[in-house]
C-alpha cells in the first residue's frame, strides 16, 4: 500500500471526523457494523454526486448568461 499524498491524508482526516459524528466510527468492527458504515458511505457518495451535479449545473448556466456586469 503506498502512502496517502497530504490532499488524500486531508480527506480521510474529514471522513472519520465525519464518520464519528455520526456515529459509524468503531474501534472494532462487526459484519453487521461494516455493512452499516458501506451503507452511510453510499449515502454519503450518493449526496456529493447530487451536490457536484447541481454545481455543475449552476456553472453552466451562469456562463450561458455571459459575463455579469458588477
């Protein structure tokens, strides 16, 4: 396994801090508690994928618009 690059290190830091928050993080795990943090990460993954495409979204038609005028 090679070692995490300090952007890599940074996320994994947020997703435990994320995942003991929400109570997923364990010192040790069950079947039962594997299946159960595999399940919040998918609803996690799926929620940042709605969130990407909706600014994606957004990104696109403000650049439709043209230039705004401040």
């Amino acid at each position: 396994m090679q070692p995490l690059d300090p952007d890599q290190l940074k996320f994994v830091e947020i997703l435990a801090k994320l995942m003991m928050e929400n109570e997923v993080f364990k010192e040790e795990y069950s079947e039962e508690d594997f299946k159960e943090v595999i399940d919040w990460l998918t609803k996690l993954r799926t929620q940042i994928d709605i969130t990407i495409e909706t600014l994606q979204e957004q990104v696109q038609i403000e650049s439709s618009m043209g230039p705004k005028n401040g």
